[in-house]
C-alpha cells in the first residue's frame, strides 16, 4: 500500500506553514516595537533625570555659601529677620 500525497496536499501544507511563520514573526515584530518604545521612554526619562541631578548638585554647591543660603531661603520660603517686614509681591 502506497500513500499518494496530493498537489493539494502539498499546497495546503506550504500555506499553513507560511501562515505560522507569518504569524510567530508579526508576533516578534510587534513585540519588538514595544519593547523599542520602552526603551526610547526610558532613556528619555534618565535624560531628564541626568539633568535634574546636574541642576540639584549645581544648587547644592551654591548653597554652602551663607550668603546665597540665606537669598535662597528668603525667595524660596519666605523666611524673615525678626526685626523686618517682608512684603511678597507676584507677577
């Protein structure tokens, strides 16, 4: 008993295989792309991140000055001398 195997059978089986392939391969590539977004978010975000350390290191070194300390502290939290008035004005 021999078993015949079809043209059809041939192309049946090439399309599934193909269809599969087409499919595991969409797949990666979406997952790809997502994992591309992650890290394109990420690196945005440490970018940010760098510059806020870079801003926060250049305020701290000002800040060991007293004079710039106590500018600092009068704009920011509008601290006072016991002996003065302080007005805020805002734009």
């Amino acid at each position: 008993m021999k078993i015949q195997l079809g043209r059809r059978f041939w192309i049946v089986l090439t399309s599934v295989i193909v269809v599969f392939s087409l499919f595991v391969i969409g797949r990666n590539a979406i997952h790809a792309v997502k994992i591309k977004r992650q890290i394109n978010a990420l690196e945005h975000e440490r970018s940010f991140y760098v510059e806020k350390i870079a801003l926060d290191s250049a305020l701290l070194e000002q800040l060991r000055f007293d004079d710039y300390l106590e500018a600092y502290a009068r704009e920011h939290y509008h601290m006072q001398r016991r002996d003065e008035h302080v007005y805020i004005l805002e734009e």
